[in-house]
C-alpha cells in the first residue's frame, strides 16, 4: 500500500513538472519554407524553340531558360525602323522647306498662310517621329519577352515548358525557388501573440533528419489572423545541409 501511495505522488509529480514545462515554452508545428518562390509565365504568345534548365537544376539570375520563336517580332522590327528613318526624313524635309519660306517670308515674298502651314508639317512631322521610335521601342519590349529569365539565383523544382510548344500569354512555364535562405512557417495561437517579438530565440526539429534540433529566431510575425484567430509565425532557419523546404518540423519557441 506504501508503495501505491508512493508511486502516485511520483507520479502527480511528474505530470506537474510536464505542465510548468509546457507553460515555459511553447511548442508549434509547421513546414520549412523556400526564402523566395515564384512562377515563371509567359506574357506573349510563341512556340517554344529552346529549353535551357530542367527539375532540379540551379540557375543564376539574367540566364535564360526558355527561348520563343522571335522571328515575326523581329520582322516587324525591322519594318518599325525603316518607318522611323523615312519618317525622319520627312521631319527633315520639312523643317528645310519652312526655313526657305521664313526665308522668303522676310520679303513679303511668301504670305504667313504659307508659312503657317509649313510649321503646321514640321509639327506633324515630328509627331510621326515619335510614333515611330515608341512602335520600335514596343516591338523591341516583346522580343524581351521572348526569352524567359530567371530573376533570381534559384533552383528549378517544376518545368512545364515543352520544347515545340506553343504558349499562351500567362501560361506558367518555370517554378522556381531561392533557397539560399530557409525558414520555418507556422501558425500561433492569438493568445501567444502577445509575448512573442521578432528576434525571439526558438528551437526547430526536423523530423525528416533525425529529430535535428536547430537553433533559430523570430524573423517575422504576420499581423492579421485567419478564421481559426491563428496567425502566421516565420522563424529565421541557419544552414543545413540535407534541409529543404517542404520538410516538416516542431518549433520550440521560449
């Protein structure tokens, strides 16, 4: 009987060590998370002439890793150009013949009808100047368009580019993530909020590498809370090699 009695307070013990334990720091669930992560589309309509990264595959900013066929783009180029430069000479013809009639219009050999007329060309003139070089500059922004880039150093963890298809504009081309810089995404009760700061020191165990225990800090608190009054948390992840985003993992937060 002594022994039963002595069990059970070892026992209350030990559930009252557990519930101060809990009190004390706070435990959350939640994914690792790439630093950037986007969708790579196409904004023009284009049949897919070459493909330069596949799943997997690290790319750099500025590399290009689909190419669209360019040809039509740079057809009507060419056909903008030759408008600018007739149009430029058009302007300078213009301007010519009003200075020969200001010229004559000294004399009184011209009337100021004339002369109007002619400053009413060389306006018009230079209007056409300027369709001309914003048409180039339009074509020249969609031949942009034809080569897709990575904006960011990233790794590519999704292509639907096909080589020989024909995109359509928004058609999502490359998913691609920047993982130079992990966190850890989860979700907080509203009651925690309030003792929570950013730069707090936490604890995140990953599941999927042995139970590793990383040290890490508060990066980010989202200050708008969902239906279930729970509110986004972001922890700042060290580096680790074999951690990716996706993983699972607990959060020790103190």
């Amino acid at each position: 009987m002594k022994q039963l009695v002595q069990s059970a307070i070892a026992i209350c013990l030990l559930l009252s060590s557990i519930s101060f334990a809990e009190a004390a720091d706070r435990i959350i669930t939640g994914d690792v998370v790439a630093n950037r992560s986007v969708t790579l589309a196409s904004r023009i309509m284009g049949r897919v002439t070459a493909i330069h990264a596949e799943e997997s595959d690290t790319v750099s900013a500025g590399q290009a890793l689909v190419e669209l066929d360019d040809r039509e783009y740079q057809a009507r180029l060419k056909i903008a150009e030759a408008s600018l430069e007739r149009a430029l000479a058009d302007q300078a013809n213009k301007q010519r013949t009003l200075k020969r009639l200001e010229s004559l219009g000294e004399s009184s050999a011209v009337s100021q009808e004339a002369i109007d007329a002619a400053l009413f060309g060389v306006e018009a003139a230079a209007a056409n100047v300027k369709v001309a070089e914003a048409e180039i500059e339009s074509i020249r922004v969609t031949l942009n368009e034809t080569r897709i880039m990575a904006p960011f150093d990233a790794v590519v963890i999704g292509k639907m580019a096909e080589l020989g298809m024909v995109t359509q504009p928004g058609q999502a081309l490359y998913e691609i993530q920047d993982q130079s810089s992990l966190k850890f995404q989860a979700r907080i009760k509203e009651r925690d909020l309030k003792d929570l700061a950013v730069g707090d020191a936490a604890t995140v165990i990953i599941t999927a590498l042995d139970n590793l225990e990383l040290e890490a800090s508060v990066a980010r608190l989202i200050p708008s809370g969902d239906a279930r009054h729970t509110f986004l948390i972001e922890l700042q992840l060290p580096a680790q090699q074999g951690l990716y985003p996706g993983m699972f993992g607990k959060a020790v937060l103190r």
